[in-house]
C-alpha cells in the first residue's frame, strides 16, 4: 500500500470487518461520518501533542487528553451548525471575547499567591476577603 494513499471513509463501516469493534459508522449517514471527522481531528491533535510535546500531558491531569480531544470535537461540531455568514462573524467575535476573557481570569487566578502562603490582605484578586 502507497504511503499517500487515502482509505476511503466506508472502509471504516463495521458490516465490513466484524473483528473490529470501534468507528461503527454507517457509510450512508452524512452527520455520523461528520461526527466521526471531528473525532478523528480531536485524536490526530492529541497524537500530536503527544508526539511533539511529550512532558505536556504528564505535567496535565489524568484527563488531559480526554479533554483535549473532547474540546476539539465539540468546537467542531458547533461550528457545523453555523450556516450563515452573519452567525458565523458574530461566532467568531464571541469567540474571541470569550478566550480574552477567559485568559485574563486565569492569568488573575494564578497571579495569586493566597494559596502558596501569601498573606490574603495583601491579594488583589481577593482584596482580603476568603
């Protein structure tokens, strides 16, 4: 078999190959082979991270890649529901709210130094109040 050669997405149908018990998809259903896609690119960036950053996940917890590849599915599939230019723009500027928002909370919550000793009237994410 050709290294560059692609396998077609049927090939991956359970009624085929009875031995093998994951990828059931039914080759005629459009959104269980979507589904299987989005699964597929949350697994290969896990792999990836693996590969290229192998203290990563040791240094995460035990669900790290679970929810890495959980993250990815799901931002795929609800991207699948966006259908119009209007809900896919006002998607994106959401989005990128939302990670600004998201980061700059985290980057408060470990800037905090309450937990590591540090004297809480002091705090500035907690202004001396637990």
């Amino acid at each position: 078999m050709k290294k560059d050669a692609l396998i077609p997405l049927n090939a991956l149908a359970v009624k085929d190959r009875p031995d093998r018990k994951r990828n059931k998809i039914a080759p005629t259903d459009p959104l269980a082979l979507f589904k299987a896609l989005a699964m597929n690119i949350g697994k290969n960036v896990v792999a990836y991270v693996d590969i290229m950053y192998p203290e990563a996940p040791k240094a995460c917890s035990s669900t790290f890649r679970l929810s890495l590849r959980n993250s990815i599915y799901n931002e795929i599939m609800a991207a699948m529901k966006l259908n119009d230019e209007g809900q896919i723009v006002a998607a994106l500027k959401d989005q990128a709210e939302h990670r600004r928002y998201m980061k700059a909370q985290y980057k408060k919550i470990r800037s905090c130094k309450c937990h590591e000793g540090g004297d809480p009237a002091k705090c500035r994410l907690h202004k001396g109040k637990f």
